[in-house]
C-alpha cells in the first residue's frame, strides 16, 4: 500500500503492451533503417513493465531509477503487431531490485535479459537534479 513504506518481494511482475506503429520503428527513432520495433523502444517497454510490477509495494515518497541493462532482442516485430514487455523481481536488496525480462510479440519471443532499478527517495533525485540544473 502507498504510504506504508516499500513492500517489494521477489516475485512481483507487471507486463505492458503496445501495438507498433510508425513512431516505434527503428527508423523513425534512428536506431535502424527498417520499420520495426526499434530496440530503444523495446527498452522503454521493458523498463516500462518493471516499474508496473512493484509500483504497488513502492512508498509514497519512493520511486525507482534503471541503473543497468543487460538485453537480447532477437527477433524483429513489424509495424501492426503487438508486442507484450514482461518484467518479473528476482531479487531485492537494499535498494537494489533485479528483474527478469522478456518481451513476445504475437508469433513469438523476441527478447529476453535483465533489468537493475535502484530505489531513491523523490526529494534526493529532486536535489541531485536541482544541482545539476544550477551548473
């Protein structure tokens, strides 16, 4: 519950969706020269279903950074299929959280990997930020 302080445990999982369109091509974002899932959208996907997963068992005052990446994306998605991202917590320690990710589209598994998210506080990225900002 909100309010009630982090109640994360392995476990947890959370998934998102998307149809592929034009603007999640690898050609409009740059990463490629064809209309496909571009993999810097098939990581936001990703990231996108961890934090879904434990957004739940964050505090109110909690939120999560992705710290590191360590992905396979193995199949190419055209424009007009769905893909589904799925994250599911492996470990917790500390403030560090490890997921598990795969992603499918609607013929078959085109990714798979894992994900670090370390937990902060939102006042402490806030000051960090403002530091930055003043430079």
């Amino acid at each position: 519950m909100k309010g009630k302080g982090n109640m994360l445990s392995p476990g947890l999982e959370g998934h998102v969706s998307v149809v592929v369109n034009e603007q999640h091509t690898a050609r409009h974002m740059g990463s490629g020269n064809r209309d496909v899932l571009a993999t810097p959208m098939l990581v936001a996907l990703l990231e996108a279903a961890a934090k879904k997963a434990i957004a739940p068992g964050l505090a109110e005052n909690q939120q999560t950074v992705g710290v590191h990446l360590d992905l396979t994306h193995d199949a190419a998605t055209p424009v007009g299929m769905q893909v589904t991202a799925f994250a599911r917590l492996v470990s917790v320690s500390g403030r560090t959280l490890v997921f598990e990710l795969s992603a499918r589209d609607e013929m078959e598994k085109i990714a798979s990997g894992t994900h670090t998210r370390m937990l902060a506080a939102a006042a402490s990225l806030d000051r960090m930020l403002q530091k930055k900002q003043k430079k």
